[in-house]
C-alpha cells in the first residue's frame, strides 16, 4: 500500500500523458504505412513515404504554410507592441481610473472569442479585411492575457533602473525600451510560445474568414484536404496532418529548455 502510494500519482501521470499522446502516435504510425497496415497495426509492415507525396500533391501546402506563418507573425508584433504599451502603462504610469480599466481589461479573460465572432465578421466586412491575412489577426491583436503577463512582468523591474534611467535624460519611451523590455525578456518569450502556438493551431474564426487559398491557412487547409467529399484516405491524411503539426514539435523539440525556464521565470513574476 506504501509503494501505490507513492507512486500512484507519477504512474497517473504517465497514463495521462499515453491517452494525450495516442492520437498523434497513430498519426505518425498512419502516415507511414499503407492503410490496411496501418489499421490492423501490423508491426512487421514496411514503411513508406508515398503518403507524404500524395498528400503534397493534393493541395498547395506551400501556400498554406507561407499564410500560416504570415499570420502569426503579424499577430505575435501586434501584440508585442500592444501589450508592451498597456503592461507598461498599467504598471508605471499613474492616471485616473487605472484599477478600473485594469478589472475591465483582466474581465475580457472570460469572455471566448467564439462568442464575439458575428460581431468581429460584421467589422471585417466594414473595413473590407474579409479573406486577408490581416482580417484573421486582428480580433487577436489585442490580448488580455499578454497585458496581464506584460504589467506583473514590468512591476518587478526595481524601482533604482526606472530612476537610473531618467537622471540619465532617457524619456517615457526610453526608459519602456532600455530598461523594461530587457527585463522582460523571459516573460515575453513565455508568451510569444504560447501565442504563436495557438495561432497556429486557430481553426473557427480563421474557417469563417476566408474564402480563397490566398488567405487559408494550414488548419483550415487540412480541414478540406480531409473533407470526406474528397475521399477518406486515413493513412494521407495522417500525413497532411503530420506535416501540419511538424513545425510546433521541431521547434518545441529545440527549444524545449528555453521554454519551460521562460514559462518558470514569468511564473515567480
């Protein structure tokens, strides 16, 4: 009974972390084999790399991958520059009513994005950012949770190098860019992982936006490859889906250090 004990919670664990995983590993197993092996799981079946060259010529991957990373780059400066500005702001500067902006900016944490998606169509078409880039990111722009991160973050920062700075003549700004963006670098890497990994993954709103390859990108690129009008192929579409999912392992797998210190740093922040 001792031993369950002690173990009961790292054996939970590890069972946890194989149901998460499963699915991907089928993935992987599926892309590989033909479909009759990959189904009945048969171990001793070759491998192949025909799935990957047929789901490739099935769609403009290409084009999918460029829109992809254009849309969370765009994102990810938007939001740098958003969530620098009103951390930095709610932080360090003094004005009227801040407490009260600061509850009403934290209260748009409970608020999902789905539910505000007619009323962020409505305004994509008024402005004509309906199927762009642009009209993807922008509703995202905006984030509550990088405020939030970005004010903890910048109210750490000691007081003596805010004061250092502006006996050395260094303005508003200044002082924002040399002294507490440096600071927060921990913090802004946290969150940058955190940003572009969920946007690489949006699919609803993105789905709703667009119209043309032009603008699609990859989660809403393999939802069609994968559309039953377009034949079910498991062991194909295994392979679109691991050429999707790729790049977010390849750089988790890189920088897996970094992210867990970053996360741990903007933790104690």
């Amino acid at each position: 009974m001792r031993w369950i004990a002690r173990h009961i919670e790292p054996l939970l664990a590890i069972a946890l972390a194989i149901v998460w995983i499963s699915p991907l590993l089928f993935a992987f197993w599926a892309a590989f084999h033909h479909v009759s092996d990959a189904v009945n799981f048969r171990l001793t079946a070759p491998w192949t790399l025909a799935n990957f060259a047929t789901a490739w010529d099935g769609a403009p991957w290409l084009r999918y991958f460029l829109n992809s990373f254009l849309l969370v780059t765009s994102i990810l400066i938007g939001q740098f520059v958003l969530v620098t500005l009103a951390g930095f702001a709610f932080a360090q500067v003094s004005f009227r009513g801040k407490d009260v902006l600061f509850i009403l900016v934290l209260l748009q944490l409970f608020i999902l994005p789905e539910v505000l998606i007619v009323e962020n169509y409505a305004v994509a078409v008024q402005l004509g950012l309906l199927d762009t880039i642009l009209g993807i990111g922008a509703p995202y722009m905006a984030s509550a949770f990088g405020i939030f991160l970005m004010r903890q973050a910048f109210k750490s920062v000691p007081k003596e190098l805010d004061e250092a700075a502006r006996v050395e003549g260094c303005s508003l700004i200044g002082t924002l860019w040399r002294v507490y963006v440096p600071a927060a670098r921990p913090t802004y890497l946290a969150y940058a992982l955190v940003s572009v990994s969920t946007h690489w993954n949006n699919f609803l709103w993105p789905l709703i936006v667009t119209n043309t390859e032009g603008s699609r990108p990859l989660t809403v690129g393999l939802s069609i490859f994968g559309a039953p009008e377009n034949g079910v192929d498991i062991s194909v579409i295994s392979a679109a889906t691991v050429m999707v999912v790729a790049p977010l392992l390849i750089l988790f797998l890189v920088f897996q250090r970094q992210f867990i210190q970053a996360f741990l740093r903007a933790g104690v922040k």
